[in-house]
C-alpha cells in the first residue's frame, strides 16, 4: 500500500534504471538460452533435453536465490513468477502487441519452410533450405515472446500457455491449420475462463488460467484415449471370430 502511495504521489519514483530493467535482462537470458539449444550438444555427449533441464533448473534456482535476497517489492517479484493478469501496464501491452505482430508475420511469410524443417530437417537440408537459420529464428522467437509476456503476465500462465492449448489441440486433430487456430481458441478460452473462476472463487489468476488450461489438455487426451479405445475394439472382434 505504501509503494502504490509512493508511486500515485510521485511516478518518477518508479523509473527503473535501463541497466536494472528486467526486460532487458530477460531477453538477454532468452538469447542465451537460444545459443545453448542450437547448439550441438551431441559433442559434449548431451542431448537437447538434458540442456532444457539445465537451463530450466539454472532459471528456476536463480529465481529462488534472487527473490529470496529481496526484501522489498515481494508482490511484484511473486506477480513476475506466477502472474498478474488484472493490472498490466500500458508499456508491457504496447511490446506484447508489437511482438506478436512481427512474429506472427514473418511466420506466416515462413510458414512452409518452417514446417518442412520441423518435420523432415535432413529432407530440407538437402533441398537447401538454411535449417540452422530457421530453427535460429523460431527458438529467438520463442525466447522474445516469453521474455516480454513473462514481465506483463508472470511465468507460470507464460509456461502452461505456450505449451497446453498446442498439446490440447494436437491430442484432437493432426491438421497443423486447424491445430494452430484450434490452439489459439484454446488459450483465449483457458485465458477467460480461468480469470472468471478466479474472480469467482478468489483465486490467484495465473495458477487459475493455467489449470484451466491443464484441464482442456486433460478432456482433450481423454477423448483421444477414448477413440483409440473403441476403434481396437471391432479389430479384436474379428480377430477372434
């Protein structure tokens, strides 16, 4: 209460220093995370999963270890982590907005050659698509769009949000057009949905959105389990006959 008086009273005092801005530091740390997934771990014995582990363990113990030594400015450090979604400020709206329009236009200009390379990488680099490029691109892609919706919305709705509605989507369809906008209706849903529970039941927004979210992915895998169950079962039928 006595930030938000300090700040109403005088909003200058809230300017943070370009070098202490965590925009920038968390795109820095996205680029970082970029080189280390394309690169080649197989040299050093590696594979791309164990490095996703090692980068989510270094960020998530950071996280712990930086909050822990922080004292003041909790609410907002815990808003950053697991999401505030009811106040978010004028400038984090603008760079979301501003971001999603440059990477959803130069995907849409790419949209074959990045499907071809993530299906069939050695097929595309013999037709001579530059596939170090274009994976390049989606992982730095990836990276500025957590980046920035992770200082507007928080990191947990960012994780379940980029990872859930594709998974729900690809558990209902194989078509990669009506998976991408079935995708999108899935994330505008959760999205909604989890903040009218929230309100509803005085719940964090974030963990709210994101479980939203997880349920979707849940009725969706259980659907799928469902059909693969009743087209076995003729099969079987007939093998016994």
């Amino acid at each position: 209460m006595g930030h938000a008086a300090r700040h109403a009273a005088d909003p200058s005092a809230h300017i943070v220093p370009l070098l202490f801005e965590p925009v920038i530091w968390a795109l820095g740390a996205s680029l970082l995370a970029t080189l280390a997934f394309i690169a080649n771990p197989v040299k050093l014995h590696l594979t791309r999963e164990s490095v996703l582990g090692v980068v989510f363990l270094a960020g998530a113990s950071g996280a712990v270890i930086i909050g822990d030594r922080i004292t003041q400015e909790s609410h907002d450090l815990a808003a950053i982590l697991f999401g505030s979604a009811v106040v978010v400020e004028r400038s984090d709206l603008v760079l979301v907005a501003l971001a999603t329009v440059v990477v959803l236009g130069i995907h849409a200009l790419l949209w074959r050659p990045l499907i071809f390379v993530a299906f069939d990488p050695i097929g595309a680099r013999v037709q001579g698509l530059p596939v170090r490029g274009l994976n390049l691109f989606v992982f730095l892609a990836i990276g500025i769009a957590v980046a920035l919706c992770t200082r507007a919305l928080g990191a947990l709705p960012v994780f379940a949000f980029s990872v859930l509605p594709a998974m729900a989507a690809l558990a209902v369809t194989s078509n990669l057009t009506v998976a991408f906008a079935l995708a999108t209706g899935i994330g505008a849903l959760a999205g909604a949905g989890g903040y009218a529970v929230s309100f509803r039941a005085e719940l964090p927004v974030g963990a709210t959105q994101s479980a939203v979210a997880l349920g979707v992915l849940m009725a969706a895998l259980a659907r799928r389990l469902i059909a693969t169950l009743r087209n076995r079962q003729p099969r079987a039928g007939s093998a016994e006959r």
